[in-house]
C-alpha cells in the first residue's frame, strides 16, 4: 500500500470524525433552544386551618408536589397552628407584612378584618362560578365588592339533625300523637299535630322538645327533646340564635344602617324561644356551656332526640363506632317562621372559610393560579377520598349516592342560606352576643335585657369602630 493511500484514508478519517462532532454539537444546541423547557419552581405557603380537614389535604398536596409541581411550576408547603393561637398568629403574619406565606385562612367573620392585607381575586370568580362553586359560599368571602378568599374548609352549614326511627315512630303512633297534642295545647295554648321535620315551625320545634323530654313524657327514650349551643365567648352561640331571629325578618343592624336592631321583635321572639325551653326544661341544664362538641355527645348518646347542629356532624353520627344510634339519624334545614299563608320563611346559616392571597406575597400570580389548580375536580376528588368535603356542585352531585347529605346540604344551601354582615367588627359583636345569649340559657338574665345588653355592646362595638361619625 502507497504512502499516498494512507494518508487519504487518514484524511478520510479525520473528516468523518470533525463531521460526527460538529454533528453531536448541533444536536446538543437544538435541544438546548428547542426542547421544552421545565419551569422554574416556585414554592407557595398556606396557612390552613388545623384540623380533619388539613389532614385530608395533606396527602393530596404531597402527591400533587411529587406529580404535577414539575409541570406548574409551583410547589405547595401547608402550615398549621393550634387552634387555640391560630388566629393571633395569623394575625402577627399579617401586621408584620410578612412575605412567609402567600396564602392564609379566613372566614365569613374575619375576612373583612383581614382585607386590607390581601389581594381581591375578582378575576377568578367567574371561573370559580364555573367551577361549581356556591353563590353563598362566594358571597360570604366578599368585602365591599370585591372577592378575597376561595371556599376550602367544607359547606359549613347548619342542618336540623333528628333521629328518624324516633320522629317516624311518633308519626304513626295514634296515642303517641294523642299525647302530642295534649301537651302542646296544655303548654304552648295550641293543639298541634306531629309533623315531619321538613314541614316544622318553630311552634312544632318546641312541640316535638317537649315531646321528647321524659319530664313532660315518662315515655321519652331520651331524656330530654333538644340543645343549642350556649357557650360564653363562642361565636358558633349567636349563629344557632340567628336561624330563629333571621326567619323573622331580624337582622343585626336597622336597614341600610349600621345601628343595631337586637331589640326588634323578631329578636325577642326569637330570644322567648331559648327561654321557653329552658324554663320547660326541654334542654339539658348546662346547655349554656355547650357547643359543637357537646350538641354532638347529646345526639350520639341519646340524651337529646334532635338539634341543630352542623352539617358535618353527619359522617360521626351515622358512625357505629361513635354512637349506637348510627344509621338512625337523617337531617334537614332548619325549622322556619310561619308566613300569613302557611308557607315557611326558613333560613339556615352558612358559615365560609377560604383561602386568600396575601398582600405581601412574593408570588401572588403564582398563588392565585394554584387556587384554580386546588379547586380543580381532580384535586377536589382527591380531597373527598382522603376523607374531605368538596366544594364545587359536580364533585358533590356525582357523590351524592355515596354520601346523600351533601345532596341535602346543597338544597339546604341554596335554597335557605345566609351569611353574616361581612364587618372587620364580627368576631366582636359574636363574642359580646354569646355572653347575653348564655345567661339567658343559664337563667341568669331575662330575654328583654339580654336583648338591650347586646343593643348597647354592639352601639358601643360601632361607635367606638368610627361608624357614626358625623
């Protein structure tokens, strides 16, 4: 072979090497300009309430930041803190302008409180509507106008639970109905005729407590008809009292005012009730220091035959291994004021809580499109499995054979829920009210001065917030 020979092959060689190079260079910077890019990640951190329903979440958000973080771009750290300080803390976070957490928790008591830190999220309540989300759930997390927060922590409604076998029993029992009208007309001055809780006034509501109270009845398989909630300083006491006064037309303030209208005759109405059974003794005796918790242990242990209560109670009392009574429970809303032409005005409370962006925030944008991401069906199922409450109709409605309260919650919603006046001064005017509302329940105070004490603090809650500033 000639030198020539060689050296062309040689040649050849390094050519076809130079070429495989510039090759494999070119592919590599095509990739670089043209494969799809993964986002930068973004974290996102949540203040949410503690309880079953960040426990339920929990898992859902470890699944999404291992699955879908990579392609949105945003990763989701949940915070909690006792119930007991969450409140004060969150409110630390907030005065301090702190960028720690983009999204926080608040409520239809404390949302207007909260507002001026957080950032409106107008541009998402279409599709939030589109979603499946609740008008009322919306309307409760509005201040002034504008949308702050996204419904997140269940429906939160109040609900008449009662325990069937017992109403249906009395319904079809003629000496059992003899006996109801008996001791209607002998303490209420009218004869009244059992009635599906459906169809209950507030008349028929007194009827069936005292019906049930073995006092009025040796027969009574409980011991007494019905509680309340009554617990001094809690908020959940004036919503349980707000159900009777706002069915007859009362609410907190005069119209188009923001002068206090507790002296009104739909609020002593609805006062007279509360002491009508606590002087029958158709409540327990300490039901001035009840509240979730023990309207729960009431129905679960057979004490009470039925209240309202939170819509929520319904999965624990339709527990075997919380109460004897599972399976024995149903429920409906609330019971209503009688109008002129028999129909009933029924008004059943909802109570929202959401979440809403922070002002101060490094991620707003970010924060905002994982709302959406959280309130997605896919998320919201994945919520329901671990054992959450949706939140948006079509998640709820493919459900509702499973779970058929959430059928009746979403009626109940719709049909008769209301919220509170969305004031910074909420929490407030709660407090102050529970404290009257319990004396009440105790014996301590008369109706008609309860009803002036809480007159006074809320004037003085106003007065001293600026309201009636000339």
């Amino acid at each position: 072979m000639s030198q020539k020979k060689v050296s062309t092959k040689k040649w050849i060689a390094i050519i076809a090497a130079i070429l495989i190079v510039i090759a494999i260079a070119g592919y590599y910077v095509y990739t670089i300009f043209t494969a799809p890019k993964q986002p930068q990640i973004v974290t996102i951190r949540i203040i949410y309430w503690p309880g079953p329903e960040s426990e339920s979440w929990a898992p859902v958000l470890d699944s999404y930041n291992k699955e879908k973080a990579p392609k949105t771009g945003i990763k989701v750290e949940m915070v909690t803190f006792s119930r007991e300080e969450f409140w004060v803390k969150e409110d630390t976070v907030l005065a301090a302008k702190s960028p720690e957490f983009d999204i926080i928790t608040a409520g239809i008591y404390n949302v207007a409180h909260y507002a001026p830190h957080l950032i409106p999220i107008d541009d998402l309540k279409d599709e939030l509507l589109k979603l499946g989300y609740l008008k009322v759930h919306l309307d409760g997390l509005t201040v002034n106008g504008h949308l702050y927060c996204v419904p997140t922590l269940g429906l939160n409604n109040h609900a008449l639970f009662y325990r069937k076998d017992l109403i249906d029993d009395l319904l079809h029992d003629p000496a059992k109905i003899d006996l109801f009208k008996k001791l209607s007309k002998q303490y209420l001055g009218k004869e009244l005729t059992p009635k599906p809780p459906e169809e209950w006034d507030w008349d028929d509501y007194i009827a069936t407590a005292i019906f049930f109270t073995q006092k009025y009845n040796p027969g009574s398989p409980t011991k007494y008809g019905t509680a309340v909630y009554g617990k001094r300083g809690m908020m959940d006491t004036p919503w349980h009292l707000m159900d009777i006064a706002w069915s007859f037309g009362g609410r907190w303030f005069k119209p188009g005012t923001y002068e206090p209208d507790f002296t009104s005759e739909a609020w002593k109405k609805a006062m007279n009730i509360y002491n009508t059974l606590r002087k029958l003794g158709a409540f327990p005796p300490d039901v001035y220091d009840w509240d979730y918790m023990g309207v729960d242990n009431g129905l679960k242990s057979g004490l009470i035959a039925f209240a309202i209560h939170f819509s929520i109670a319904w999965a624990g009392l339709n527990d075997p291994k919380q109460t004897p009574y599972a399976g024995k429970f149903w429920m409906t809303h609330t019971p209503g004021a009688r109008n002129p032409d028999g129909s009933l005005n029924i008004t059943t409370y909802v109570n929202p809580v959401g979440l809403c962006v922070s002002k101060y925030s490094r991620h707003p944008d970010e924060a905002k499109k994982f709302l959406l991401i959280m309130s997605s069906e896919e998320m919201q199922e994945a919520y329901v499995e671990h054992g959450g409450v949706a939140l948006v109709k079509p998640v709820l409605e493919k459900l509702a054979q499973q779970r058929p309260d959430w059928a009746i919650d979403l009626e109940i919603i719709d049909k008769h829920g209301y919220t509170l006046p969305a004031i910074p001064e909420a929490i407030d005017i709660l407090v102050a009210m529970s404290e009257d509302i319990s004396a009440v329940l105790a014996g301590t105070e008369d109706p008609g001065t309860a009803l002036q004490n809480i007159n006074n603090k809320v004037h003085y809650i106003m007065e001293t917030a600026g309201y009636y500033k000339k």
